[in-house]
C-alpha cells in the first residue's frame, strides 16, 4: 500500500461496511443512540465527507501543528508579553479558558458516539478523527492557561469552572450537555458540526485568532489558529448528513434540529463573542463591530448554505437579526454590573472613544444603553461604587438559563415587548427570553423541564440564605477570584482606558 497513491485505497479502507450475522441492525445501532432510523440503511452508504485524510495524514498535520504552537507558547512564556496585554484583552482569555476547555472535553464524547453510531463507516472514521480533535483542543486549552498561573491565578478556571454552578457555567453546562452528551449520533452531527461549528465556533476562532495577533497575544493567538483548524475539518460532518436526510424526504427533521440548535448557539455566541468583540479588544484592535462580524460571516454563510442544502432559514429569522442589534449590549450591561459572580475582570468598554464607536456602529446606542452607563459613570465619579453593586438575583431563562434582557428602547428597528414569554408544563410556569426559546422548549418540555435554573435554586433553599454572599459562595467564587472592572473605573472617572 505505501507504493499506491491514496486515491486507489482510501474508499476501500475507510468505507468498511458488513453484514451482521449475531445481531440485528436495531441492536447494533439502536435509535435513541444514532438516530438515523428515519433514513433507510442502504442510503446512508451516500454519505461522503468531502475533506479526506488518511491516519498518516492526520498524526504528521497534528504533531506539526503542536510543534509550532507549543514551541511558541515556551518562547512567550519567557517573555513579558502577557504582562503588556490591554487588561479588557486579558478578560476575553481568561473567560474563554473557563467557558470552553471543558467543553471541548465533552465534544469527543459528542464525537465518539458519532464514531461508534453513525450509520455509514465512513462518518464513523470522519468521527474517530474528531474525537482525537476534541481531546486534544481540551487539552492545549487546559495547558496553555496553566502556563498564566503565575500571572493570572484565575487561569485555573479552565479546569474549575465546570466543576461549579456559577450562572455563566449553568447556561454553558446545559447547552453542550444537550448537544453533546444527551444527544444520538444524527442530531450531534447537524447541531454540533453543521449548526455551531460550521455555523459559528469556526469563525469565532478565525476572528480571535486575527484579534489576538493584532493586540500582540501570538500565544493565543497561535493555539485558537491551530484549533481552528481542526474544526474546519472535522465540522464537515454535517454537510453529508443533511443531505441524505433530505435526499430521503426528512428535510423537516433535519430543518427543527438546526433551527432548535441556531437559535442556543447564537444566545452563547452573542454572551462570549459580543461581549469580548464589543467591549473587550481594545478599540485600535477591533477590525469590525460583532454585527458586522455576524452579518459578514455567519449571516451570509448560512445564507449559502441554506440555499445550497434546500433549507429554509429559521422561522425566527428576522428577530435574530433585529437583536444582532442589541441583545448583546443588554447582556453586557448586566455581565459588568454583576462583574462580582463572575471569574475574569469585565470591561465597561465605554471610554468616550469607546462610546463613540459604539455610536458609529449601532445607531441609538447612547440613546438606548448610554443613559445608564451616565448613571453608573456618575456613581463611579461619586465613590459610589456600591451603588454599581448588585443586591439581587436578575430572573433567568428556563431554556437558556441566560438572564431575561429587554432592549430598552428601540435600536434600528428592534421592538421588544416588556412582559416575557411564559408557558404552564405539568402545572407550572415556565419564564423565558425571548419567543424561540419558549419554542425549543415546548417542542421537548421532558428534555428541559427538569432543569434547574438560577433561580429554581433559591426557592428550593439550595442557595441560602438568598442574598449575594451566599450566591458569590455557591458560585465558588473567593474573594480574590470575583471579578471587578477591568480598568479598575479610569473610563469613569477620566473618559479614557486606564
């Protein structure tokens, strides 16, 4: 074989299918494990991934990449460079270590029961080397921020974050437990590689890594460029499985799961990239506004997709374009003012530079968000930093378990009613964020009814008594661990970054 090219082999030893003569197809891919049962098993021999490499190929791409980025990291790390990062800079990696590492853990298991379930041999090989992905990008992202130890204690969060109930990790936790680990082999396929990964952590890494050299972070920088592209390749996945499902008339099926898993992604994103697109890059560094970065990339992309696959777009469509405009300002707001419960220091991102781009880029900003930042910022300037403190819990979503935002006014069209969404399962109500949310949830009330959110874990007693102490504790959350602002108030009491 090693004097044959690829091509006179590669069909053959990737796509090993056989007969089974001990048991039956239902026990060897049982359907609440695959999920493939809607689509007959002669036609999932159809299924071809269009990126192909060989065991060989994988481990010379994988060791070259490791050499490079681990050899960059040792050079870094002698370095003063971490020390002369923008403190807002700082933030976006020391929140992206805690939210994601463990994450990328529980994609191979994600991974492995496409590689053990899926129903043709070649998605299962395409998901062996997935699995090997994942375990690797959980990792170098649990690695890399020990490595900061000595700078940032809090780069530990990449390891502790999920084993707590802070409210950010609540609403991580359940998101990918419901992608990854409660889910069959088809419905990872489309929700993971097709809907988040193709969708949107694969452009999130592309524009962190383009951020993160442009602040002068090339250790991150060189580790999201080496993941991304890892996901580039094994996030094609997707594309063969929904088109067999609907080659074979499951265009609907397929069409809920996206829709279902779009609209939970997006509510992540718009908290982990919004949040460090808009507020947290410094303002010479920020190459486009989180809307543009969404329009330009995910908008646009999924168009093509939709198109090309006979998609339609989510049903939803037009309101998550109107909260491209403000959903994540709102978030934002609420992630500064209870900077205490989280682990990385928020940046208030509203210098008056900041504040003017921020005009520039979303019309009615001032006139929407601005007037509460005046307040704050008077507060600041007061000494009054009490008075920026929170003294209670926000209400959170019973799907997304992100906080219920309202845009406070109207940015370009974006019209939201004051009164939340509510739905009675089993006898009781059910408060939610917005519409889609409501949905998911009453498509599937078994799968998410039994959640408990932030709030679900006060008036049960498990969090007492129900005041900020308490919270900041059942968080595990130490005093040296809480988070403050980032550039410890100069926005305020100056107009510049400090």
């Amino acid at each position: 074989m090693p004097q044959l090219s690829r091509s006179d082999w590669y069909d053959l030893a990737r796509d090993t299918n056989w007969n089974f003569r001990y048991v039956s197809e239902e026990e060897v891919f049982p359907e609440e494990l695959s999920g493939t049962g809607r689509v007959p098993a002669e036609a999932w021999l159809k299924w071809d991934e269009p990126y192909k490499i060989t065991y060989r190929e994988y481990v010379h791409n994988q060791v070259t990449k490791d050499t490079t980025t681990y050899s960059l990291k040792n050079a870094v790390g002698r370095s003063k460079l971490f020390d002369q990062l923008d403190p807002g800079w700082k933030s976006v990696i020391v929140a992206h270590y805690g939210a994601i590492a463990m994450p990328e853990y529980l994609a191979s298991i994600g991974e492995a029961r496409m590689g053990r379930f899926g129903r043709s041999a070649a998605w299962r090989n395409t998901a062996t080397f997935g699995v090997l992905d994942e375990v690797r990008h959980g990792q170098i992202q649990t690695f890399f921020p020990y490595g900061l130890l000595d700078k940032e204690p809090r780069g530990d969060w990449a390891l502790k974050a999920f084993h707590t109930n802070n409210w950010i990790i609540l609403a991580v936790r359940y998101l990918f437990d419901d992608m990854f680990v409660a889910n069959d082999a088809l419905s990872i396929a489309l929700q993971l590689t097709f809907t988040l990964e193709t969708g949107f952590t694969n452009l999130q890494f592309l524009g962190m890594a383009a951020d993160a050299i442009d602040v002068g972070d090339l250790e991150f920088g060189s580790l999201i460029s080496s993941i991304q592209t890892d996901e580039a390749r094994h996030a094609q996945q997707g594309e063969p499985t929904i088109k067999v499902l609907i080659d074979n008339g499951q265009k609907e099926y397929g069409q809920f799961l996206i829709d279902h898993m779009f609209w939970r992604s997006w509510r992540i994103f718009a908290l982990l990239t919004g949040l460090s697109m808009d507020y947290y890059t410094p303002l010479e560094s920020r190459r486009m506004s989180f809307k543009e970065f969404i329009e330009d990339w995910v908008v646009k992309q999924f168009a093509d997709q939709f198109r090309d696959y006979g998609l339609d777009f989510p049903w939803y469509w037009d309101e998550f374009i109107k909260e491209l405009t403000w959903y994540h300002h709102a978030i934002h707001l609420g992630v500064w003012y209870y900077r205490p419960t989280v682990w990385w220091n928020p940046d208030a991102g509203v210098s008056e530079a900041e504040r003017l781009w921020l005009e520039e880029k979303y019309p009615g900003w001032n006139r929407v968000f601005g007037r509460h930042w005046d307040v704050i910022t008077e507060n600041v300037r007061k000494g009054d930093i009490a008075a920026t403190l929170p003294e209670t819990l926000p209400i959170t979503c019973n799907l997304c378990q992100l906080p219920i935002v309202r845009a406070a006014g109207v940015l370009v069209g974006a019209h939201t009613d004051a009164t939340p969404p509510t739905h009675v399962h089993n006898g009781r109500k059910y408060v939610f964020c917005s519409e889609p949310c409501k949905w998911i949830f009453t498509q599937r009330p078994d799968r998410f009814a039994g959640h408990q959110s932030l709030i679900d874990r006060v008036l049960s007693g498990e969090i007492s008594p129900p005041d900020l102490g308490a919270v900041l504790q059942y968080f595990g959350l130490s005093p040296e661990e809480q988070g403050r602002d980032a550039d410890d108030y100069a926005w305020a009491r100056n107009g510049t970054k400090g």
